[in-house]
C-alpha cells in the first residue's frame, strides 16, 4: 500500500535542494528535485512504485516505459510491484538516440505496435523529455494511453499534455512540500 506522507517525507530528506538551478527545461528555479536520490533507494522506489500502480488502477495498459535514464528503475520497480500484485506487465525504455547498431531502435522491451503504453518520468516541470518519449512510443506504434509522474513542479507540464490530449496524473506536486509554483506558471 501506498504511503504518501512517507514518500514526501524521503523527497525531503533526499531529494530537495535550495539553491540557484537551471532545470533541463532551460528554466531558472531556486529549489532542485533530484528524484534519482528516491527511485534509486529501496524504500523510496517501492513507495513511488506502489503508489504509480494505484495512480494507474483505472487505466487500462500493456506497458510503462519512459526515456532513459531517469524512467528505467521507476519501470524496474513498476514491474516489481507488479509481479508481487500477480499482475503481467510489460516495461520499455526509450533511447534519447538509436544506439547505431542492430535494430537501430528508439525504443527497447518487450512492447508491440499496438500496445497501450503509460509513459512516466521522475520530475515534470514542462514535460520535455516525457513528450519526446510519447513522440517516440507512437513512432513505434504504441497508444499512449496515460502520462505519470512521480512530482509534478506545477510549470506547464500538465497543460502540455493536455494539448496533445493525453492524459495526465502525478503522484504528488512540489505543493506537497510547500512550495508554490512560480506566478507566471500557476
């Protein structure tokens, strides 16, 4: 079962940081998530892991994936939690760049055109690296079905799924530790 507030509790503890940052969206913000710090942990892996599944209990889906590196221990995890539930689940992972031999694919797993697909990232500030996952995903002729994150920091992310009509859903968003979007972005 899920465990919300132990969940914010470990993003605090490991990975929240104050400071001057520039996020992989090009956007200043004066405080870090580093969700690597939680979904490479034991606990904090299980906990994202349990609480994406019951995110996703009415979706309907195949596979999760998402781009590579940050998706692939949250799917290593999905599946995990998955196994132990007696569920079958499919994970993949998307490649920023075809790997120049073999196949030549952008994406790897045991997923098939035509399969339902939810595609998750860590962080989602403008949803980037998720939508080029998506792009990716439908290119190989996957439905993407749902897109998840584990916070959502509130800075567009969420708009810029709707404009492409997926649907969205976050574990929990950087209100969840106090912290208000910036005015621009609300």
């Amino acid at each position: 079962m899920f465990d919300r507030e132990k969940l914010i509790e470990l993003f605090r503890e490991r990975a929240l940081k104050f400071g001057d940052f520039t996020l992989a969206s090009g956007k200043k913000s004066s405080y870090y998530l580093d969700g690597k710090q939680v979904v490479l942990h034991s606990h904090g892996l299980r906990l994202v892991s349990a609480g994406l599944l019951e995110l996703l209990a009415d979706v309907e889906f195949d596979a999760i994936g998402g781009m590579s590196i940050g998706a692939d221990p949250i799917v290593a995890g999905v599946l995990a939690v998955a196994a132990e539930q007696g569920r079958s689940l499919n994970g993949f992972m998307v490649r920023k760049e075809p790997k120049g031999h073999g196949t030549n694919k952008f994406v790897e797993g045991p997923v098939q055109p035509g399969d339902k697909v939810v595609i998750v990232d860590d962080v989602i500030t403008t949803a980037g690296s998720a939508l080029l996952s998506v792009d990716r995903a439908e290119e190989f002729g996957c439905q993407v079905v749902q897109a998840i994150g584990v916070v959502d920091r509130l800075q567009g992310g969420a708009a810029n799924f709707e404009k492409r009509n997926i649907p969205f859903k976050a574990l929990l968003t950087i209100e969840d530790f106090g912290i208000e979007p910036p005015a621009e972005d609300a």
